[in-house]
C-alpha cells in the first residue's frame, strides 16, 4: 500500500508542475479576458503541492 501511496504522490507533483507551466503560459500568452483561467490553474498547482507536503510531512 505504501508504493501506491508514492506513485500517487508523484503523479500529483507531476500534474501540479504541468498546471503551473500551463497557468504561466495562459497568464503570459492569452488575451486578458482569459487570464483568470491561468490564475486559477497556478492556485490548483499550489494546493496540489501544499497537500502533498502535508502528506509527507512527518508527524
């Protein structure tokens, strides 16, 4: 159960790094009217890290 608990943990670090390279480009490259989508996928990003920290973090 551990090693599936680590893959699960990697997968979502993984995912946030994506939605924080794609909320930079959306917030950098798109128009102004869809800047809060880009907004909105670096704040998923950052509770993504922040709950596996808490995850991982020892007690």
């Amino acid at each position: 159960m551990e090693i599936l608990l680590k893959i699960a943990l990697s997968v979502a670090v993984i995912g946030a790094f994506a939605l924080l390279v794609g909320g930079a480009y959306i917030l950098l490259r798109r128009p102004r009217a869809e800047r809060k989508k880009g907004l909105l996928m670096i704040a998923v990003a950052v509770v993504t890290v922040t709950n596996v920290w808490l995850l991982t973090a020892p007690v």
